[in-house]
C-alpha cells in the first residue's frame, strides 16, 4: 500500500473520531502509540527476532486480545506504565492519556486499522512519508493552532538541497517541531549516496542527528517521526533492543536556550517558533503581581534580550562548527530591529560568513500575518577582519503570492532561487539583477554597504511592486484582501511585542 494510501485510510477513521470530540492532534498522538506498539511487536518476530523493552503485560498482544471496557481500562494502564519508562519508549509515553471516548472505535482502530498492515516490512520512506502526511494533515488543521509547529515542506526541501548535507555529518536542530529538517536532511544523504559503508549507514542511522524540542507533546510526534524514518540514536544497543534507556536519543525534551549544550555540529537548519513572550508573571507569597522579564544571560551571546529570535539566532552560531553552515528562518524584525539587534547583526556580520538572504513571501505559514526570510551563514574562526565580504539575496516576497490551501507553495516555485545559490560552489554567483534587468530577483551587497546602513539593517528591497504601478496590474481582490489582513496581523503583532516591553504583554504565564 503507498503512503498516500495509508494516510488517507487512517485519516477517514479520524473524522469518525471527530464526532466524540476528538481533534487532528489527538488523533494523530493516539496514533503514535498504537504504532509504536505495533511496531515493537513486530520486531520481536522473524526475521528481526530483537528483544523489546516493552513489559510484556503491555505488549501489543495483549492489546489486541481485549476488547470492551476491559481494552480500554488496559489501553489507559499501559500508557500509565509505558510513561514510566526511559529512552525512546519513555519520551514517547511520558504523560500519555487516552482520549477515546467509545471502547468500539478504539477497538476498530486496533484490529481493523493498525494491526492489518505490518509496518516493519514496509520502507522506512512509506511509512515515514506516511506519518508526515497525517502530521501536514493535522497541521492544516488551523482552527486548533497546530500549525505552529509545522515548516512547509517544500521550503525545508529547497533549503536542504542548497546545504548539501553529506555523510558523517552532524546535523541539529534546536527547535525541532516533529523533525521536518531532520528527517529532509536524512532522506538526501540517503539519495545523494546510495554506496554508503557500514560505517556510514551507522553514523545516519545513531550519530548523525539531533533535535531540541520544548513541548512534550510535539516532541513525541517527533520521536515517532524519526523512529519510522529509521533514525533511533545510540540509545539502542548490539541487539537493537527497542527503547532502551541507555546510549544517547536524537531528540532532548528542553528549553534550547536556557544554556550551551556544549556540543557542536556541522549543519544547523531550523525554524525557531514566531512570536516573543517577553515577560512572565510571578505572585508572591504576599499575594503581589510581579513581572519578569524573561531574557536569557549567556556568556556566549552577544546581547542579552527578550526577543526569542534574536537569542535563537545567537544559539545557532553557539551550536556551530568552526566552518559549520546554518540555515535559520527569522522574521522580519530580525533584519532591521534596533539595539540588540543591530549588535546581533553587527557581530553576526563580522565573525561568520553571512553569504545568503532569501525573503520569503506571506502565505506560507499557518501563523497568518507571518513575514519571514532564511538567513544562510557560516561560522568561522576570530579574526580581526569581518568574515562577510558579500550578502546575496533572493527576493521571492515582490509580487509573489501563496495561500495555503488554494495556490500553496510548491518546490518548484524555489528552483530558480536553489539554481542562484549555486550549491555545488557558491562563491560562483551571478546576478540576476541589473540596470538592465530590474526585475531580477537576485542581487548581491558588499559588507560596506550593509554595515554602512541605519542600524545595519538587512530589510532590503529592490523591485517595485506591480500592484502600485497601474491599476491594470491589480492582483485579484481575494489577494488584495489576504495581503492587507496579513500586513494588519503583522503590524498587530509588532504592537503587541512594544506593549509587551512596556510591561502590558497578554502572554504571560503564571507560576
């Protein structure tokens, strides 16, 4: 059966589910357990004959052999008992409940569903395309926000093609969601060397990824994300005893900025999450309201600030190799923003390579109102004279509109901007701008011309916007209308992150 196939097969059950209350997150973590389950138990049979961790009191068997209320008082213990655990077994059972409401449906799932396929036979690139496809489902899924998380695929393919992740590398990222850059990044090493030695194929499979992921629940769809893709880290032994507690697992439930976590790595790719909760509210024993600013103070950032992306950005080049290459999504504030962010950028600038700027369009994020660009640089060693000679950018914003479900981005709308990059040797560029050209997309500035700028801003704009020209070159009005709602949202969100820093931010948490 293909991977479209089984998505769709699992995803109708879904909305039977729907009708008990059950939403698209739901559904596809209660999923994940019964997979795993599955899973475990077939590897214990010919030909992997491996031992499995899991208790044999809660085994798929004895999941399978219930029924009624009896299967579903043993489905609720066994998350109870499997959350106990530690490793990969533990990580994707941690504070596991279950969200069935009718003994029937959840017995239909078992039995009818899962239980009919064996997903150990299938290839890790079905069932994980398989898994990915519920996870773009359930991300698409707006009304219940599970979006956040989720990076369009296409763009994580664009940027993976022009990073040319190789063997042996060491790929991370610090805020994972459910693994999209990982599992990219995995699945071209896999393509681009179909000869890989033993040695090779060990390192993909154990040593070669890690992710950072701060919400429990994502970080379990991501766990069982990368299980199904093959990658399990270190943690399992000789005998690939599934979920077992010792080694090391591709994937650490935390907060990716509250410290160094002195490792280093040859990639990082991420998109770290929108937004900037700048103040926490904490009441005292005497009942009194007091606001903290929720900033992080590391030896080895360059400014100590509130903005969650400018304190990513710092990690990222933390988290970097001397020559490592990073792919980063930033939003717009990024570029331009002033006091920590003209020193981020200044350092930036002057202590990495930073080569590549692509703007990206709005439309493409489930967080509407979203304006963001992927910031390519390389770390490199102390010097004395700034790193940067030239910063190339790729204006894929101008003129250009997406929507998520009618006109979505597609991997061929960034072709263009993957041939400009030159991937296979990107100090060979050639513009596609000129006084000739003006509406090429593809410009390049020296050093001196972006540090010579207020604030050193990289909020740079070349190409007229056609809709201003001439009425005759209007976009449709449903456009129009989605570009003004996007350029409200946006603007709505900068005044939200100034009243924030004034001390009247709503997204506070209290302790």
């Amino acid at each position: 059966m293909t991977s479209a196939a089984i998505v769709q097969k699992l995803w109708n059950f879904c909305n039977v589910l729907r009708d008990d209350g059950m939403s698209y997150g739901d559904y596809v973590e209660q999923l994940t357990y019964l997979l795993f389950l599955k899973m475990a138990d077939e590897r214990t049979q010919a030909p992997y004959n491996q031992k499995s961790s899991i208790p044999n009191d809660y085994s798929w068997p004895q999941l399978l052999n219930k029924d009624g209320d009896e299967l579903f008082e043993h489905y609720r213990h066994t998350l109870e008992e499997l959350g106990k655990e530690k490793g990969l077994l533990g990580l994707i059972f941690t504070k596991a409940q279950n969200k069935f409401q009718d003994p029937a449906k959840l017995r239909r799932l078992v039995a009818d569903l899962i239980n009919k396929e064996n997903w150990s036979a299938m290839s890790a690139d079905v069932k994980g395309d398989a898994y990915e496809g519920l996870l773009e489902k359930n991300a698409q899924d707006t009304k219940s926000g599970a979006g956040q998380y989720f990076t369009p695929r296409p763009l994580i393919k664009a940027i993976v093609d022009v990073m040319v992740p190789k063997p042996k590398e060491t790929i991370c990222d610090p805020a994972c969601g459910t693994g999209g850059f990982l599992l990219a990044a995995h699945d071209y090493i896999v393509h681009h060397n179909p000869h890989m030695s033993k040695d090779e194929l060990r390192a993909l499979k154990e040593e070669a990824f890690q992710g950072t992921e701060l919400v429990q629940s994502t970080a379990r769809l991501c766990a069982m994300n990368l299980m199904l893709h093959g990658i399990v880290g270190s943690s399992v032994p000789k005998k690939d005893q599934i979920g077992n507690g010792g080694g090391r697992l591709p994937l650490t439930v935390a907060d990716s900025l509250a410290g160094d976590p002195g490792h280093r790595y040859d990639l990082v790719m991420t998109n770290p999450p929108f937004g900037k909760k700048s103040s926490t509210t904490v009441v005292g024993a005497d009942g009194k309201v007091v606001k903290e600013k929720e900033s992080y103070e590391r030896d080895d950032f360059w400014a100590t600030t509130s903005n969650k992306q400018l304190n990513f950005l710092q990690h990222v080049k933390t988290l970097l190799q001397h020559h490592g290459r990073a792919a980063i999504v930033v939003p717009d504030n990024v570029l331009f923003e002033g006091g920590a962010g003209e020193t981020v950028r200044r350092k930036l600038l002057h202590e990495c390579d930073v080569h590549t700027l692509l703007r990206l369009p709005t439309g493409l994020f489930y967080a509407q109102g979203v304006k963001a660009n992927v910031l390519f640089f390389d770390r490199k060693p102390a010097s004395e004279t700034p790193w940067t000679k030239k910063l190339w950018i790729y204006d894929l914003r101008t003129n250009t509109h997406f929507t998520l479900k009618t006109d979505p981005l597609k991997r061929e709308d960034l072709d263009e901007f993957v041939r400009c990059y030159n991937p296979k040797n990107r100090h060979d560029r050639t513009p596609t701008w000129s006084e000739e050209n003006l509406d090429g997309k593809w410009r390049c500035y020296a050093y001196e011309e972006l540090i010579a700028r207020d604030k050193a801003s990289l909020d740079i704009f070349w190409l007229k916007d056609e809709s201003l020209e001439e009425s005759d070159n209007l976009p449709e009005p449903g456009v129009i209308a989605r570009s003004i709602v996007a350029d409200l949202e946006a603007a709505l969100e900068q005044f939200k992150l100034i009243a924030g820093d004034l001390g009247e931010e709503e997204e506070t948490e209290t302790i």
